[in-house]
C-alpha cells in the first residue's frame, strides 16, 4: 500500500507551510479584510493577500519599479494584476504602445505603492523565519533531508517553473489548457541567481510539484487540481454540497468552481437531498466515476514515470522525507502543529479543516491555497 500519492504529499506541506506563512503576515503586517476590517495602525493598510502574490509580483518590483514584462518573465507566472491595484499593492503606469489602460502591455511600469512597500519589507524576511520554525518543529536532520531531496528534483526539472504555484483559472489548469501558461524548456541561465538549493521551502516544494502537475495534465482532460480535491470525495450516492469544503479541505468558492466545470462537461448532477434532508447533493455520473477512476491511476502512472524521469532513489527519499510530516492528513498531523491561528486572525473564526487540500488551490482571490 503506497498511501497517499507524492503530489498530495507535496501539496499538504505546501498549503502547511504557506497557511502558516498567512498567518504570520496577518500578525505583522497592517491590512484591511472583508469581515475583520482595518487593522488600528495608522498609515496604508492593503487587503490581506498570500504568499503567492509575493511570488508572483511584488518580489521583483524595485525601488524604481519594473516592466510588466519583465516582471512576469521574472516571475514565470502571471498576477492578479488589477487585484494587486484595487488591493492598494502597486500601481501600474500604461506604457507608450498602450491604448487601453485597463490593459497594459509589457512596457507598462509597475511601481508599489505605500502599503506594497510596507508589505515587502515583512514578507522578505518571512521565508527565513518560516524555514527555521520548521527546522525547530521537525528537526534538523529531516527539514535538511527535505530541502535535499527536493533540490535534487529541482535540478532535474528541465522546464523554467515559477517559485509558486501558479493563479488557476477556468478548469483549474496549472498549466497549459483553458489560458494557464505553457512552461518553456528551462534556460540554465535564467536559474536562480544563488541556485536552487538556496530558494525558501515553498519554493522548492511548488516547483516539484508544478512538474508534476504539468507530467499529469499532459495526459488529462481534467486538472490535478480539480480531480486531486473535489472528484476524489464524490460518488454515485452524492455528498451534500456543503460537506465537500470539509472532505476536501479547501474553500466553498473553490468547490463552486470546481462542480460547475464537472457539471458543465457531464461529470456529476446536482440534485435536491432527499427527504427528510436539505440542501443539495453532488452525484457522480458514469462519466464522472469513469473520469475519477481515469484521474486516479493516471496519477499513479505520473508517480511511476517520475521515477524513470528523476531517478528511482531521488524520488524515495522525497516520500520518505514528506511522509513523516504529514502523517495521517489529519488533523493528528505533525503539519498541523503550524496552523494554529493568532486569535484575532481570520482563520480563528472560520471552521477548522478536517484534512488540507490534496492540490492548492490558487485563485485570483489573493492566492490563498485553500481557494479561501
């Protein structure tokens, strides 16, 4: 019995590290949210977004600011470029060839504003720290063993991957279908300047990852993502909607997304709960229970390929190096250890998660990994 695959293996450290990582930059940095409102801090206080919207953006946004396309070549991965303006991060100059300024081109100049500057001074050091409350957590010897045993992946890799998971779109595609990027064959000089043994955890965990996430929609009508949360919890029965969120461990949104794109393409119903129950139910069609199964050995198959593609012994020592960290996927969890929530922090007031997400799931929504 091989347990859980290495993607979910993958994705539960990352969502940990990253859920984690929130909640840090809630505590320390001055901000606005729906529910919660402005922080007392006087000055600029910008919507409260995740660590992916470090990666993708504010990262490479200078004192003097930078190209939108060079930004995005830096990054390797689009923004939420209008959510990081209306958030109050950046602002973006239209270059000279732009006729339209609600889109700008690649000459455009983004700049950060106040609160983008403010945020970038706590999210820089903020890796580190993450880094070492890990080693503290788990050890020495074991994060070491991790970093080792992703970085020899990492150097294997042959595509020029970004150092987060990417914005997931229509579909949830992380790469290559329905708008999400194509990732070129990787350019040696365009790695990391330092090398890639000196990127910050999440980094190294989303570009293991993304590869094979891309391995995977190669060979698939539907998305890691989509398949890994949502397909994997439903069944010719049909699970109530609003118990999908907790089996599945990511956010009502992104299971809205996720039912109606398996809707639209013939994969469930959505029915009334019978009697005496209420609300509704998602119901798995023939197609979709071929579609689970299909999705299911095919991530087996990817799991295998790696081996062939990686080497055999590069890919055991990553799953014996994850596996003591995530344990059951539970709540029992050494992973959970990190997650709990300063008080006054917004996950304190919504419902713990049984289990986290079996792929993150990244949305224009400010790029929290649950869908959140």
């Amino acid at each position: 019995m091989r347990g859980f695959s290495l993607p979910t293996l993958l994705s539960q450290a990352l969502v940990a590290y990253t859920v984690e990582f929130d909640n840090e930059t809630e505590h320390l940095l001055p901000h606005r949210t729906s529910d919660h409102g402005a922080t007392a801090a006087s000055g600029p206080r910008p919507w409260l977004v995740s660590l992916v919207m470090w990666c993708n953006c504010m990262k490479f946004v200078g004192a003097d600011g930078v190209q939108l396309g060079e930004m995005e070549r830096l990054a390797r991965t689009r923004t939420n470029l209008a959510g990081m303006q209306r958030w109050r991060y950046i602002t973006v100059t239209p270059g000279r060839n732009d006729r339209d300024g609600r889109r700008p081109g690649p000459d455009a100049v983004v700049r950060a504003t106040e609160g983008g500057r403010m945020a970038q001074e706590v999210w820089g050091p903020l890796f580190g720290i993450i880094d070492d409350r890990w080693r503290e957590r788990f050890g020495d010897n074991a994060i070491a063993g991790l970093r080792t045993a992703l970085s020899a992946i990492v150097d294997s890799v042959d595509l020029e991957l970004p150092d987060c998971m990417p914005i997931l779109g229509y579909g949830l595609f992380s790469s290559g279908r329905n708008g999400a990027a194509t990732f070129l064959p990787r350019d040696d000089q365009s790695a990391s300047p330092d090398g890639d043994a000196s990127l910050p955890l999440s980094s190294l965990l989303s570009r293991v990852l993304l590869a094979f996430a891309v391995d995977f929609e190669q060979g698939s009508r539907i998305s890691l993502a989509l398949s890994a949360n949502v397909l994997r919890v439903l069944d010719h029965d049909g699970v109530r909607v609003r118990d999908i969120p907790l089996l599945a461990g990511v956010s009502k949104e992104a299971v809205a997304m996720s039912v109606g794109f398996l809707e639209k393409h013939g994969c469930v119903t959505i029915e009334p709960v019978p009697p005496p129950g209420r609300g509704q139910r998602v119901r798995l069609t023939t197609r979709g229970h071929v579609a689970q199964q299909v999705t299911s050995d095919l991530l087996g198959d990817v799991e295998d390929h790696s081996q062939t593609r990686f080497g055999t012994d590069a890919v055991r020592a990553l799953r014996s190096s994850l596996e003591p960290l995530v344990g059951d996927g539970t709540t029992q969890s050494p992973l959970f250890g990190g997650l709990t929530p300063y008080p006054d922090g917004w996950r304190a007031d919504v419902r713990e998660p049984s289990t986290l997400p079996h792929y993150p799931m990244v949305l224009h929504r400010g790029g929290y990994p649950d869908g959140s």
